[in-house]
C-alpha cells in the first residue's frame, strides 16, 4: 500500500516573509493565508485565516531580533496545535540565542536550551534550522531536528570563483571543526586566527596559526554580528601577505556598524545566506555583501519530511 502524506501547509512568521516567500515558491505551494494582530500597546496575536486541522503544518520564521520573532513563533505554534494541525514543524532558518549554549562564566542562564523548551512546550513536532552556531544544541531538543548544512550553497559559489591558491581560515579557534569541514570540498589548507576577548563583541589580541602567504583566503563563520571578529582577521590575514581574503558567514546579524566595518575592511567580499533579512537602506551602501538564497535546500528538506525521505541527500554536492 502506497504511503498516504497529509496536506503541506506553510506559513510566514512577519520577521521572515521574503524567505518564506522563495521557499514556498521553490516548494510549488503558495503561503497559508495567516494575520498578525496587534493592540496599541503592542501585544500581538497571530491567527490562521484557514483550516490547518489534519495538516502537516511548517512554520517559517528566524529567531533574531527583535525577541516579539520568538515569540511570535511561540503564538503561531500554540494556535496551530489548538487547531489540530496534524504535525508541527518550525523551520528556524536562524536560531537566535545559540552562542547561549553552555555555562562560560558563574550565574547565566543557558539561553540556547531555554528557547528549546519554550518550542517544544508550545507545541512543537519537529524543528528545522541550519548551522547552529554549536552542533550539539540538537541535543537540547527531545524533537527531531534537521539541521541543515549552509556548506551546500556555498561551496558552489566559491568554487566559481576559481581561486588560484585557496587557504580556508577559522576567525577563532572555536570555528575550526567548520574551517575543517569546509576545507575538505577543496583540499585546501586551513589557519585558524587566535583571538583573546576582553568582553562579547570587544577582542584584546589576535594572531595566526598558519601560513597564508600568497594565498587567496577564505574566512569561515556561521554568525556575523559587529563584524568586528572578521574585519580585523583579514587585516590581520592581509598583514601576513595574503593575496587577498573573502569570508563565508551564514546568518548575517550586521548589528551596530557592521555594514560600515565591512565596506570599511580589506574584505574583498563578504558572503552570506538569506536566513536573516537585511536592513535594505544600509546593505545599499555596502557593495562588498554578496547574498545566496537558502530557499532550494528549505523548499527540499520540507518535501522530504513531508515525503518521509532522507535529509543528509541534500547535502550531496556535485
């Protein structure tokens, strides 16, 4: 007996429109029809302007600033099990808290597992998001998670650019496992560039581990906030005699000057995936930000969930 799939619904939270507008493009399926309500004081309250009972419901929507993305999702998600949607899945193309993963210091909270269980406790099924800032967040959730690897869309575009003599470097030494991971689609060395804090956002030294020389280095990172932590690892790159340093950053977070830091640094190009939306005024007066749409490979993990095949296909590059 052929396996019966229940009916694909997808709905935009109002913080990822334009994203979920190419997945669902890609998808073959249009939007669910969906409002968010808000009273004067700002209090919201999304609804479904169509059936979801028996769906398999996926909710698209970024966790990044401002904190109303979360918990919005959060809404959107107890109404939909309040509605009998069949199935629930988040897709998270950005999941905001993740560099709150782990007690570095006396008296935090764990951020990255707090926001796990508010998920999970509204009603979730199934969640997925792309480069965790630490892979071992999927441990946080006692749902399935498919986590998807961003290396997908920009391997290809790297190797288009026919760089002569590529080096992949890590910005810190936290990164290196991904700089590693990344460097294996070209057999190219990896450095890594060591960095002390003084505070979140503030770096008191760096230096390189590694010979980067006439090379044509590429940095790789999953977040990008201040741009501090890239800007002055090319330099220093540069400094050393690099013939010239791009960098690779998933989710781009450009907080603060960050687009100013980047057209201002000696980064070539900076490139980044579509899973947070860019400020539209500032990303104009930085020529150096290059953009690929993470839609394909949603639009494709959401078919096989649906379809009950495999996700790590995806990620076979050819």
């Amino acid at each position: 007996m052929p396996l019966q799939f229940n009916t694909v619904k997808l709905f935009a939270g109002s913080g990822t429109v334009e994203l979920a507008e190419k997945i669902s493009t890609s998808y073959g399926k249009p939007l669910g029809d969906m409002t968010l309500s808000k009273f004067s004081d700002g209090e919201m309250q999304p609804f479904y302007n169509e059936s979801v009972r028996g769906s398999d419901v996926f909710l698209i929507q970024s966790t990044n600033q401002p904190t109303d993305n979360l918990l919005e999702l959060l809404f959107m998600i107890d109404a939909a099990k309040r509605a009998s949607a069949h199935y629930i899945t988040v897709v998270v193309p950005y999941f905001g808290y993740a560099r709150q993963d782990r007690k570095d210091k006396p008296r935090v909270a764990i951020g990255a597992k707090l926001i796990a269980n508010l998920i999970m406790a509204a009603g979730a099924h199934r969640i997925m998001t792309m480069d965790l800032h630490a892979a071992q967040i999927q441990g946080f959730f006692d749902i399935p998670v498919d986590h998807l690897d961003g290396s997908i869309i920009f391997v290809p575009y790297i190797k288009s650019l026919n760089l002569p003599n590529l080096t992949i470097a890590s910005p810190d030494m936290g990164g290196s496992y991904r700089a590693r991971t990344f460097a294996k689609f070209f057999n190219a060395e990896v450095i890594i560039c060591d960095k002390r804090r003084k505070r979140a956002n503030e770096i008191e030294s760096m230096s390189i581990i590694g010979e980067v020389k006439d090379q044509d280095v590429v940095l790789i990172d999953d977040i990008c906030d201040t741009a501090g932590t890239l800007s002055k690892a090319a330099a220093l790159i540069m400094e050393n005699g690099a013939r010239s340093v791009r960098a690779v950053c998933t989710h781009a977070v450009l907080s603060g000057k960050a687009y100013d830091t980047i057209e201002n640094s000696v980064l070539t190009e900076m490139i980044v995936s579509d899973t947070i939306r860019l400020n539209p005024e500032k990303q104009k007066s930085c020529s150096k930000i290059k953009v690929l749409s993470t839609a394909d490979l949603f639009a494709g993990a959401i078919k096989n969930v649906n379809e009950h095949g495999s996700i790590s296909d995806l990620f076979e590059i050819k």
